[in-house]
C-alpha cells in the first residue's frame, strides 16, 4: 500500500516479522548472512533507507565511497518471504520465491540458491527448472552450466548432458583440460546407460582427439568410459590411440594397467612401451602391485629395484622390496630395505598412512629376526607397533616366538586373549591358532579346531580347505579329499582345492589323468600361478613327460623362486642327468628356506648331499 505522499510502504505486520525473521536467524533458521552477502547492505540499512528516510537528515558522506545495490525493499522481501517459508517447511513456496528475486536480479548467487532448495526438498524437477533458467540468464557461467550438468546427470537424462559437457570443457583453460577430462567418469558413473554415457562423452571429446596438447589425456577419458560400459576392448584401442599421440603420457598406460590380466593380454604392451621410456617412480610402482596382484614376484622385483635406483628417497617401493625379501627368506636384503624405509618414514609428517607402513615394516623384521632365531630382537621389532589395528599381527607374532621357544600354551594363551569385537576378528583369532598349531607340527590340535569351527559353518569354505590341508598331514587321505570335493561342490571356481586335490593325487602317484584335470582347472581361475605351475609340472613328470614337465617347472622357478618348486625342478633335473644344475637348484632352494619338507625329503629318498 502506499501513503499520503506516495511512498510505498511496508505492510504492518512486517516489523513483526522481522523481529520474528531475526529470532529465528539467531537460532541458525533464517539465512540472514545469506542475504546479506547477496545484496552487499545490511537488513538493518534496508529498513532504515526505506521506513525512516523522511524521518532522518541525510548523513554527511562526502568521504566514503557510494556502494550501489540492485536490491529494492520489495526485492529484499520476496527474498525474506522465501527464506520464512523455507524455515517453516514449505519449501515449494520458498523455491518459487527465490527463483523469481533470482530472474528479478539476475543474481547467480540466487538462482543457486533456488537449486539448492529443490535439491533439498528432493526435486530433481525443480532443481532443473532453476538450473536451466540460471544457465539462460547467464550463459557464459560455468557455475550455471555445471549445475545444469550435473542435475541432468542425476536424473538419468545422459543425452540431454552433450551440449552442457561440451561447454564446460569449452570454458576450461587449456592446461587444465586434462584434469577436467579426469573428472568426467566419475561425473557418469552412477548413470544407468553406460553405454549411452559413453557415447556421449565420446562425442563431446571429439574436438580434443587429434590434439596432441590434449589427445592422450582425451582418449584415457574415452577408454574409462568404454570400460564402465564393458567394452574392454574399444578401451583397449582408446588407450593405444592415445599413447600414439603422446608415448610418455600417464593415463593411457595407467589405463591399460587396470586392465592388465589374463583376460586382456593385449594390454600389458601398451604398459611395456610406456616402461621403456622414462616413467615416473609411482607409475613403476603401480606396475609392480599388479605385477604382484598376478603373482609374477620375479618381474614385480624388477621393478622395484629400477624405482629404488632411479628414486632412492620413494618409502613405500622400499617396504614392498623389503617384504618380498623376508618371504624369500633373502635375510640380510631384507632388513636393509626395511631399514631404509623405516628410516625414510621416520622423516615423514605424522599420518595414519605412515603409522600403518611403519607397523608392517617392524613386522616384517621381527620375522627376519625370527628366522635367525633372535628372539629377543624380535621382540625389540614388536615392542616399537603403536597403531592400534597393527597389534594384532605383533600379538601373533610374539606368539609365535614364545611357541619356537617351547612355550605352546603361553603362546595359545596370548592369541586367545586378543578382543574379539566383531566377527572378523574372530575370524583372525581361529586362524592364528590354526597356522600356530600347523606350524609347531600339531596337526591333531589344529584339526579339532577347525572340526569344532566347521560345525558352527559347514559351508566356510576357506575352514574346509584348512580342514583338508591338516587331514593330509594326518594322513587322512580320504577325509582330505571328501573335503575337497565337497568344496567344489559348494563353490566351483575355488581354485586352491582343485591344485591342492590334484597335486596330492600326483605325488601319490595315483589317478594321474585325473590329477592332471585338475590342475589344468585351477590355472584356467589363475594361469599364472607358479605354484600350480609346479603341480602340473609334476604331474606331467610322474606321467613319464620328463621334457614338458622340465619346461613348465623352469619357467615356475623362474617366476617364483622357491623351496618347493625348487625340489620339483631339481629332482627332474636329477632324472634326466643334469645332476650338476639339480645340485645348483637345491643349494638355492636350501637358502630360500631350509626347513622345507618337501625338499629334505627328497634330498634324503636321492641320498644327495650337498
């Protein structure tokens, strides 16, 4: 309404509401500070400017600088009125409010409001109607544009999202490209057509494919989203192309890592050529975990040595170096790496990263300890693990001290005495004092522990196969294999028992045929495995194919230097007359661990002395 002299006033309940607006915005209701920021005056010189001005002399401001605002009281109360509703749960009042005071003004700040609001209340609908309106009135935002993006993503509407893509990356400086181009499939990955995502990306990127600034890192984008739709191989030939435009690029080679395995053979060639160019440490290094992942030890510590030589100061290739060599039973290596790592982490910003890297590296040189028999060494190794979720492997392992040490129950005790919080770690209790038993050469213990675990759980089938491992060291032949079997049974691609069935089958001598299928099966689920390598070998020795079995077990040896691998190739070896090479090969199998049964009973049915 307006007064005698024209001016237009506020209606009468409106201090009314202010002062209820201000109550509410002192409990954190109202979004006062919002408003403020949005219009550059204070509610309070709102009030004044436009309920006193006739009422005060104008203040003398000759000396301070003039601040224009497009802000009008009638503005500035749509915008309170909006906020109100919002408070007061209603928020399609509210939204309708602020997307009309964002058109009024122009103001991006409010046209996100408005979309934050139906975001709030769930609207994907409405979000878009302000999206889409913001974008309108302000076409050159990439704020607008990827809200509008973004939104259309969320519901699904992937064809609709071509042209917002395409100018988002249009209005990314060109040096960032590349990381705009990182962020797209993370952008699609909830899309329900992925195969249509990839499409569109596809077409959106079309601009940059052939530009060699930007090509590599544009065809990674493309390859990642031809694999999130399960076209492995058009991502195969994504990253080929985009290593040709730029061979010392990262993406198309880490690309290619993720594919790497037996199922994508043609992927690890794009991984070699970037290797032979001059990668960064990290990349050899994610190269060696996947190297590791497909049980390829040999090659994985090539690479591992390269990114210690080239980068001798990079922590974690020291751990993992380190590690590899305790397993390996390489003493005096080992403890140097560790020892390296230890003290490059030392010199690191306190992280929980650093804590656990740190917990497994005092592990791993206890256990070198260990196997020297320096016990209280390796207690000195323990006492040093301070992160919680790490004492665990130290409590097992100074179990396993006190058992090598003659004190078995001491050491049962301890393990049994560890929380059990949750199931898993139930779990990792049952197996330490398995493997503590097994260990220490009580089968039977082992054997009635697992019984009585196996009773709760018939179908765990990671107990069942413990089961079968320490029937066989009981010598309960047919119990092992019922188990086995009823393994299978219960999951199919359970690799380990079929290798574990058909390598006893073969060292007995017995169903050879049979025992070759199976091993056969198991490397179907892992062919690289050099430890079913080794039982195919064997098997294909105790069939009289001396040749063939000679050529599996070198190349398993080769992979995987170990002692009982190493008992396999030398008694072949022994067999054909190269008695000289045999001798070689076991002296090594000797070093990497001489406690191994299988090898000293075949050193002892040859009568060979070393």
């Amino acid at each position: 309404m307006a007064g005698s002299n024209g001016q237009r006033l506020l209606p009468l309940d409106y201090y009314g509401s202010m002062k209820r607006f201000q109550r509410l915005a002192s409990h954190g209701l109202a979004t006062l500070a919002y408003l403020t920021m949005a219009v550059g005056v204070t509610a309070v010189t709102i009030t004044t400017v436009h309920a006193q001005a006739a009422m005060a002399p104008p203040a003398d401001t000759s000396d301070e600088p003039i601040i224009h605002s497009a802000m009008t009281a009638e503005l500035f109360y749509e915008l309170f009125l909006g906020e109100l509703n919002l408070s007061g749960g209603e928020p399609g009042a509210a939204f309708s409010l602020i997307l009309d005071s964002a058109r009024k003004s122009n103001d991006g700040r409010l046209f996100q409001r408005a979309v934050e609001i139906a975001l709030q209340s769930r609207s994907g609908d409405a979000a878009l109607q302000a999206a889409r309106a913001w974008h309108e009135a302000q076409p050159d935002s990439r704020d607008a544009n990827r809200y509008l993006l973004q939104i259309l993503v969320a519901l699904n509407r992937v064809q609709d999202t071509l042209e917002p893509l395409r100018a988002d990356l249009a209005m990314v400086d060109l040096l960032e490209r590349p990381i705009a181009f990182a962020a797209i499939p993370r952008t699609y990955a909830r899309v329900t057509d992925k195969p249509l995502a990839a499409s569109v990306v596809e077409e959106a990127l079309a601009a940059y494919l052939q530009d060699k600034a930007v090509g590599a890192a544009a065809w990674t984008t493309v390859g990642r989203m031809r694999l999130l739709a399960g076209d492995s191989s058009g991502a195969l030939e994504a990253a080929r192309r985009g290593q040709a435009l730029d061979a010392k690029a990262d993406g198309p080679a880490l690309l290619a890592l993720e594919m790497m395995g037996p199922k994508i053979p043609l992927a690890e060639p794009i991984v070699k050529d970037y290797m032979n160019g001059q990668p960064a440490p990290e990349m050899r290094m994610a190269y060696a975990r996947v190297l590791l992942d497909g049980l390829r030890y040999a090659e994985a510590n090539q690479q591992l040595v390269l990114v210690t030589t080239e980068k001798p100061d990079f922590a974690e290739a020291w751990l993992v170096q380190g590690t590899l060599q305790a397993q390996d039973n390489q003493l005096p290596a080992a403890e140097a790496s560790l020892q390296r790592f230890v003290t490059l982490a030392q010199a690191l910003p306190a992280s929980e990263e650093r804590s656990r890297g740190l917990a497994q590296a005092y592990l791993a040189l206890a256990q070198v300890a260990e196997k020297r028999k320096d016990y209280p060494g390796a207690e000195a190794w323990l006492n040093k693990i301070d992160n919680a979720e790490d004492l665990f492997g130290a409590q097992n392992r100074r179990a396993s001290l006190l058992a090598k040490q003659g004190k078995m129950t001491e050491a049962r005790a301890l393990i049994r005495a560890l929380p059990e919080r949750n199931a898993a770690e139930t779990r990792l209790k049952l197996s330490a004092e398995v493997q503590l038993l097994r260990d220490n050469k009580d089968y039977q213990g082992a054997y009635d522990l697992l019984a009585a675990a196996i009773a709760k759980d018939p179908k765990d089938v990671d107990l069942l196969y413990d089961q079968a491992m320490v029937a066989e060291k009981l010598d309960k032949l047919d119990e092992m294999e019922r188990l086995l079997r009823e393994l299978i049974t219960i999951k199919p691609d359970f690799h380990h028992a079929y290798n574990a069935l058909g390598y006893s089958l073969a060292d007995r001598n017995v169903r050879l045929p049979e025992a070759r299928q199976l091993i056969q099966k198991a490397l179907e689920f892992v062919p690289n495995d050099p430890f079913i390598s080794d039982s195919l070998g064997w098997v294909e020795f105790r069939m009289g194919n001396k040749e063939e079995a000679l050529r599996i077990l070198d190349q398993a040896y080769k992979a995987k230097p170990d002692a009982e691998i190493a008992a396999h190739l030398g008694e072949i070896l022994w067999s054909v007359g190269q008695r000289d090479r045999a001798a070689t090969v076991w002296k090594e199998g000797l070093l990497i661990n001489n406690e191994n049964e299988t090898l000293q009973e075949t050193l002892k049915r040859l009568r060979v002395k070393l």
